[in-house]
C-alpha cells in the first residue's frame, strides 16, 4: 500500500459560500449543503475501506487535505475524481504528493 497526501483547492464561490456559513452572514444553499452531505458521505466510505486517513479542510477554507492509502497513484486518482466535490467542481484542482509512511 502506498500513502498520498492531496491537497485540493476551493473554488472561489465554494469557499464565499462556506466562509458565509461559517460566519453566520448568510445560509449554506440548501443545493449546496445536499452536495456537501454527498461529500462526507463519499469520504465516510473511504474511511471504512481504509483509504482515507484523515480529512479536513484549512481553516481558511482555500483548500481541503485528504491522506490516503491506494495501491497505486493512478488509484488515488480515482479515488479523487469520485468524490462529489470534484465531480460538482467545489474542488477547482488539486495537487497529489505520495510520501513515505514512518509512523
């Protein structure tokens, strides 16, 4: 098994809308909020197959980071382009570094 670290960045109206929700300006939109329990669901999953690590966004919300464990990079990939944040385009790019697990 190999780990990745994924950091993927917000796209400039996804992040407005969770800094508005954050800060209590204004309310997720309800299309929104469904995509985002679509979301954690995905990751949920990938958590009970033991391919996410852990996750969780930066606490400016310009990006979220995800570790995970995928026999390949090309699986990790995958693995990224399912999620309903990219599929939605929440997520605008992300950047993929495989690192060697010590501890």
């Amino acid at each position: 098994m190999r780990h990745f670290v994924a950091t993927l960045y917000f796209s400039a109206s996804a992040r407005h809308a969770y800094l508005a929700a954050q800060s209590g300006a204004a309310p997720m939109p309800p299309s929104f909020a469904a995509l985002r329990e679509r979301h954690v669901a995905y990751l949920n999953e990938l958590m009970k197959g033991s391919s996410l690590i852990c996750a969780g966004p930066t606490p400016d919300y310009r990006a979220g980071v995800l570790v995970l464990a995928a026999e390949s990079e090309s699986a990790a990939h995958r693995l990224l382009a399912a999620d309903p944040y990219m599929v939605e385009h929440v997520f605008e790019r992300y950047e993929l570094l495989e690192f060697k697990r010590c501890v």
